[in-house]
C-alpha cells in the first residue's frame, strides 16, 4: 500500500467474522486480488478532478503548513 503512504492497518474481525456479523461479502475483491495484477480489472470510474483537487490542495494545507506537500 505504498501508493498511499499506509503504514499499518490495524483488524479485528476475520474474513469469517465479517460475513457472520457485518454481512460483508468481500468475494468480488478477495477473488481479483487472488489474479496476476496484469489481469485485475477493478470496477470504478473517475469523480470529476476539480473536486478531489480541491480536497488534495486542502488536505495538504493542513497536514504540510510547511509548504512541503504535493502541488497540484
């Protein structure tokens, strides 16, 4: 998880508790995780950019007031 700087995740539940309990159904995501990364198609699509980065260039005023974060 390089791409967004995650040091840690922290979990409690098992895949088994997640099911039972919270009603998750993480098949679709465990089955594209377990392909070659050439051959992951994820589902999505791109929110419009102005938006995130308006989010991006906020984010970094609060966390980087050194000026030291990404420019968009």
């Amino acid at each position: 998880m390089a791409w967004a700087n995650i040091k840690l995740i922290v979990y409690s539940a098992d895949y088994a508790d997640a099911m039972a309990y919270g009603g998750f159904k993480d098949e679709p995501i465990r089955a594209l995780l377990e392909l070659p990364i050439e051959k992951r198609q994820w589902p999505g699509c791109q929110a419009e950019s102005g938006l995130a980065r308006a989010w991006w260039e906020l984010y970094n005023e609060v966390v980087y007031k050194d000026g030291k974060g990404a420019k968009y």
